[in-house]
C-alpha cells in the first residue's frame, strides 16, 4: 500500500551486486541490505542520495519465520519521499547487527530500545544498555515468544471477558497475585542487585580526560523525582565545579509497554492507546495512527473528516506550545506565573475537544477513514472566535511580556545551542530542529491529509538556542492559527467518515509508516500487519525520545542551573519519551 | 467554618458571646485546621499530573481548599497524590518518597492506572495499583478524571481528616513513629522484599517442574 515509487528509482541493487536486494514481500517496500555492507550501504545513501536523515529504526521479531529484523527509515531533511532498508538476522542468540550511530548517530537511543525490548545487539555501539527497563532484567521483551505473568491470550477481546462474561481476575491466575515472574531457581536472598552500575560506569567514561590537572569530578543525580524534569525524567550528570562534564537521560520510569500491549490489541483499540503517548497533544497522536492504518487499508476520509482533522491537530499543537512555553518559563525561574498566560489558553481549546469528543484530554476522536463525531452545535462558532478574535491577542500578550524580558533574554540567549549539522545528525525534530535552522516540516515535505491546501510559512529560527526554541513556538503558534482560519472559512458539509462505524476493521497485510507533524516533531507510526485482526508489530517513533539524543551534547559544558531550562526547551513528554 | 460547626453541640454559648467565643473539643479545631491546609507533593507522574496542574491553576484553583501550596520535597508535604501510572521502575522511588514524608500523611490515588493498573495492567513494566505497596486513602476513578473529580476526592479527603481524633491517630501513639515500608528491588522482575520466601519457595518449585518432563 505504500508508494514504491522512490526506491524505483534509485538502483541501489545494482550498485551492491548480491548484497542489496528489494523488498519483495506482498505489501512491503524497501531494501533488503546484507548486514555485512549495511554500514557502507547507509553511508551511500546518506552522502550520495542524500537521505541524511534518520527518522525511525525499529526491530520486528518475524517468530515464523526464525527471522529478526532491523528496519530502517531514512528522509531527506529538503523532503521529499523517504527510502526503507531492512537488516535480516537469523533469530539465534547471540541476534547482532552492525550499529548505524557512525553514519546516523541519532540511532543511539533507538538501537538501545531495540537492545532492551527485542535483543539486538549493535555491534559497535559505544554504550549499549538497556533503556526503558533497568540493567537485569530477565529478557526482551517485546519477544513474540516473551510472556508476561498477566499474560492471557494472543488477541483481544479475551475469551475471559466476552461475549460471556465470566470475568475472571488476572490476580487470580498467577502464584504471587501479582504481574512479576521469576527464572526458575531464582533465590532473592542470594542474589546481587545492581541496576545502576553500568550507568555509572558508562558516565565515567567521560571521566578520563586528560588535562594534567587533578580534578574531582562529582556525580548529581536529578529525578525521577524533580520538580524540573516535566514527569519522571532522570538525568545522572558529572560535574567539574558546576560544569557539566557529561550527561546522560536516564528514561523508562513510566514505560507502560503501548508496543506490547498494542500488538494484542485490534487496530481500533490502539486509538485511545494513542491518546496516552503524548497526553498534551492526543489529537496529533490520533491523526498519526488513523493515517498508517489508512494507508494499509487505502481508505480515504471524506472532506468534511479532513478539515475537522486539520483544525483539531491544530488548536492541539496551539495548546501544546502555550503549555510548553509557560512551562520553559517555569524551569528559566518565572514560578507558574507565565503559566497560568499558557494554561488560560488550553482551557478554552480543551473545551472545544470536550464539546466534540467527550474528553478534555484524552479525545480518542479519529476513526479509520473520518472522525468519531461531528461537530456539535456551536462548536464551530467558538472555534471561529477563537480563531479569528482571541488567540490572536493573547498570543501578541504573551510575547510581549516574555520577548523582551530581560532576565528571560539573559538566560535563554546563546544557552544550549544546537547547531544545524547536530540536530540532523542527532535525528532532532520539530521546533529543536527548526530552531537550528533547518526549515523542515512534515506538513510540507511530504504533505498528508490536505495540508497542501493551506497556505502557511514553516517557521525557521537560525540560532538554535534556548530563546529561538521559545520564540518558534510562538511562530508555530500564529502558523497554525492561519491554517485553522482557513480551514473554518472552507469548512464543507457532508459524512464525516467512509466507513460504516465497526469494531472490527479488516486490514490487508503489508507494512505502512505514517508520519505527521505532531507539536513535539515528526510523529511516526510503524505497523505491520499479517491480515489478522491485530497488529504484529506496532511500533511509535516518538519524537520526544529521540530529541533527547541531542540532550547530551547540548549540555556538555554548561552550568547545571541551565540544564533545566535546555531540558524545558526541547519540550518533552514522558508518556511519549517512555511509551 | 462558621461557629455553628465549630461550636460542639451540647454547650449553649449566651447571645451575646456568640460569634467571640465557641466551646469545641481538640479534635475539632485541631483537624479543622489541618484539614485546611493539606500540601500536596509536587509529584506527578503521567497524563493525571497534566489535570492535577490543571486543578491546581486559575480556573479550577486548590487554593479554595487551603491546598495550592505544593512541595517538591517530600519532608514538607501531607499529601502525596499518585497520579499515573506507577511503573516496577517507578515504584521503588515512590515507596521511598512515602517513606520521607513526616506523619500525618495521605495518598490520593488518582485515576484508572494508580488505583488498580488502568487500561496499562496487563504491562509487563506495570504495578496493578500502587496500593499493592502504600496504603491509599481516596480513590479516584477516571482516566483521567476531570479537575472536578480530583477536587471532590480532595474534599473527601478533608471529610477523612475531620473525621480523625488525636486519641486514635497513630503518629501520636507510643512506639516508633512509624512504619516504614520496604523498599522493592529491582531484579529479573520487581521483587516485594515482604514476599522474598515465597519468591524463592515458587521459583524452586518452578524449577522441578522444569526437569519433570
């Protein structure tokens, strides 16, 4: 279902005789790469065909077939189409590929994640822990063959709960009443634990820089538990005096396993999973995953969905940012008075997603092939004061207090700067990529939806520090009111979706990657399905994980009170960061 | 609280001491001014952190019940509201911070995922319920509930803590101040240190039936 038509053109199996084949599979798309020339492979692809981008690496464990495999999504950041390669291992311990992070070093996070939840392991990876669960844990879970002590059947609905209704209790199933198992032999009280070590060691790494001096180096810890870090997020950071020397974001202290859970799921009962990915934006979360299973199906909402979908995506990326900007003021030290600026305006857009789905935050709105309801009587009018009246206003207030602030000026300026070439290599996206200077959007370099209907400006900041990163979401903001301006001014009637509401929706096999513009960066879906009624691999290229590649090297030399305001800059959330 | 609640029934205050002078027992103006100014923890920890910040600002505004004032430490705050979903990794750190706060202390759970897991329980990184751990004293249902929701658990909240007496209270009892709970450890999966015989007990038996066929 996907277009073939990039990797058509380019004969990349001719330039690797033998080693490089296209993706034959029925719904599949890409190349096969030999692991043995996947490094060089990725480097012609990157320096010459300019595919310098990389937006998605993710394993999928073909169990049937006794395969693993690697599958590779790489973009041009001047857009366009993007190409697919796929690494293909036999699936016997020890499963290793050659890490990617010499030509794509924004694979880092991500082939760790691929090490943790599936077993692959990186060869030549500089620093390959675990990292959404912690250093001991019994297997890999994201395994097909990989249960867990809750554990109760393949597929949804289980037969445990429906149609009959004898409801029985997970707790009931399992020896220790809870949701934990234990190798066999497994004797707690002579056992060691040591979840932390390889962190430290992998910290100390940095430690050994020769500078003739004796320096004593200390070690801070921040979060989980910290007012600063938005959610659960911990960083472990050595400091020379009150420099930062290195910094690593410790993550997976709210990683509720979507993967796993979604791949018993049907693909209906994924949306409102979505919903819980980034919960300040569960509009964009939904447009992402309706648009890949869509692309699988090749259905197509009809346009009364596309312009409903259009102006809520939007008034989410408005709430997102004025929440992001409030919050970025309260990490640079204005205490929650910014905020209440920022949450005045999210209030009355979650009353508009209240009024149309049901929720303030948690819409799950977006169907296959349209949206859940239409609009309610009046809504349409609010979005339109809103729109036309308000939001305007409230935005130019907003700057105008923050912009020219002195102490917001001295703090932010020239402060954790990300320059261009870094947010590409580190695979940056959204405002942390824009604000580099780099002017890529998803909306406009490969248009979904009817996004190539708007006129909007992509907003670009060249200095690519923490002030740019806060002025370009005031930017994003005001771009995002013209597009929604339109739309409501276009606004057809007619059905507000092409399929008849069903639980249960066939999907062909074949594999589809959708992405969107979601308000923290380019948001992708990556699903395989085998024809049944659940996904086997559903995979979420969070934006917000893989920002925080760049996280590190940001920092390097800084003063700590400045990593709070960086880390507020980049803008994340850990239901996303974590999954 | 006007004088008719404060006053205890049973004293008949003249007219005109009335509105200078109430008759009332300890507990009474003891918890009341308790219930009047709980501190949360600032403590969030998924999506129900976003509608507790929500709770706590301009529209919805927890200063109306004396608690908008929110400490990050754990030393200095009474309540600790659990909202999200509590992780295996997550959960050591969160037995830890209960254990941290000072008596008299509560623990809201709030929404789907602290009070019994959520539409999260099956995770294998998941805690079914943070209660499995620390005691909880309001549940709240939603995923995520509304601020109006959160605010009526915190208004039950003030109904438990009016509904206290000293005599019973067991920060005020003899013998050591509290009680500690174990921390859990972070193993091959998330061990309870409570249940650590019957861990070994099931993974012997396990492993018999592994050599059995």
């Amino acid at each position: 279902m996907t277009t073939p038509a990039p990797t058509q053109t380019l004969d990349l199996a001719a330039r690797f005789p033998g080693s490089v084949t296209p993706d034959e599979r029925e719904g599949y798309d890409g190349w096969i790469v030999a692991k043995e020339k996947l490094i060089s492979f990725a480097q012609v692809v990157r320096d010459e065909f300019g595919y310098d981008y990389l937006s998605s690496l993710t394993g999928v464990d073909y169990l049937p077939e006794g395969k693993m495999e690697v599958v590779y999504h790489v973009y041009k950041t001047t857009g366009g189409p993007g190409l697919i390669f796929k690494v293909q291992v036999p699936r016997q311990d020890p499963i290793e590929v050659p890490s990617l992070m010499p030509v794509y070093p924004g694979a880092d996070l991500q082939e760790r994640e691929a090490w943790d939840l599936l077993g692959i392991k990186f060869i030549g990876h500089p620093d390959l822990r675990r990292v959404l669960m912690w250093e001991g844990f019994e297997g890999h879970p994201l395994r097909k063959d990989w249960q867990e002590a809750f554990f109760e059947e393949e597929a949804k609905p289980f037969k445990s709960r429906w149609p009959d209704g004898q409801f029985t209790m997970a707790e009931d199933r399992t020896p220790l009443g809870d949701n934990v198992a234990f190798p066999a032999g497994f004797d707690p009280k002579k056992a060691r634990f040591d979840p932390e070590t390889a962190l430290y060691e992998s910290l100390r790494q940095y430690d050994k820089e020769e500078t003739g001096l004796e320096t004593d180096h200390m070690l801070v810890n921040m979060g989980p538990h910290h007012p600063s870090t938005h959610g659960v997020f911990r960083m472990a950071v050595i400091l020379d005096g009150e420099t930062i020397v290195s910094l690593k974001p410790v993550m997976g202290y709210l990683h509720r396993n979507h993967e796993k859970i979604g791949e018993r799921n049907t693909f209906l009962m994924n949306m409102p999973y979505t919903d819980r990915l980034d919960y300040l934006s569960s509009m964009s979360n939904n447009f992402g995953y309706a648009l890949t299973v869509e692309k699988l199906m090749g259905v197509k909402p009809p346009e009364r969905a596309e312009y409903i979908r259009v102006i809520m995506a939007e008034l989410t990326r408005i709430a997102n940012h004025v929440w992001a900007i409030g919050f970025l003021l309260n990490d640079l030290g204005a205490y929650f008075t910014p905020m209440l600026y920022g949450v005045e305006e999210r209030e009355l857009i979650l009353d508009i997603f209240e009024a149309v789905s049901g929720s303030r935050m948690m819409c799950n709105y977006f169907r296959f092939g349209g949206v859940a309801r239409d609009l309610p009587e009046g809504t349409l009018e609010k979005i339109h004061g809103i729109a036309f009246d308000r939001l305007p206003r409230k935005i130019d207030e907003l700057e105008r207090l923050l912009a020219e602030n002195e102490i917001v000026r001295t703090r932010s300026i020239g402060q954790g700067v990300l320059s261009a070439e870094d947010a590409i290599r580190y695979s940056a996206a959204g405002p942390l990529l824009r604000a580099s200077g780099i002017p890529y959007d998803v909306r406009r370099a490969e248009p979904y939806g009817i996004y190539d209907r708007f006129e909007f400006d992509v907003a670009v900041r060249y200095n690519g520090d923490i002030y740019d990163r806060m002025m370009i979401r005031f930017d994003e903001v005001r771009q995002s009111i013209r597009i929604i301006q339109q739309a409501v001014k276009d606004l057809p009637g007619g059905p507000i979706t092409a399929m008849k509401p069903v639980y249960q929706v066939r999907v062909p096999a074949g594999e589809a990657y959708g992405r969107v513009e979601g308000p923290k960066g380019e948001l992708g879906y990556y699903v395989i399905s085998t024809g049944k009624s659940t996904p086997w691999r559903y995979h979420i290229r969070a934006p917000s994980f893989i920002n925080l590649t760049a996280f590190g090297p940001m920092c390097t030399g800084l003063k700590i009170a400045d990593v709070v305001g960086v880390l507020g800059s980049i803008d994340i959330v850990l239901g996303e960061v974590d999954r | 609280m006007d004088s008719k609640e404060l006053n205890s029934p049973g004293y008949d205050v003249p007219p005109e001491l009335q509105g200078q002078v109430a008759i009332t027992t300890l507990d009474r103006i003891y918890n009341w001014g308790r219930a009047a100014s709980v501190w949360p923890m600032m403590f969030g920890l998924a999506c129900c952190a976003i509608e507790m910040i929500c709770t706590a600002a301009s529209r919805f505004d927890t200063a109306r019940f004396g608690m908008e004032i929110m400490r990050p430490s754990p030393r200095q705050s009474d309540l600790m509201i659990v909202s999200g979903t509590v992780t295996k990794k997550m959960i050591p750190i969160i037995v830890r911070l209960y254990n941290q706060m000072p008596e008299p202390k509560y623990v809201l759970a709030m929404g789907a995922c602290a009070s019994g897991g959520g539409p999260f329980k099956e995770g294998y990184n998941v805690v079914p319920g943070v209660d499995r751990f620390i005691p909880v004293d309001v549940y709240i249902p939603g995923c995520p509930p509304t601020p109006q929701a959160l605010l009526n658990g915190l208004i039950k909240l003030q109904e438990k803590i009016k509904g206290q007496s000293i005599k019973g209270a067991r920060w005020y009892t003899k013998g050591p101040d509290e009680v500690e709970i174990p921390i859990p450890i972070l193993g091959p999966d998330l061990i309870d240190p409570r249940k650590i015989d019957q861990i070994k007990q099931i993974s012997k038996t396990a492993k018999k039936a592994e050599a059995q066929p």
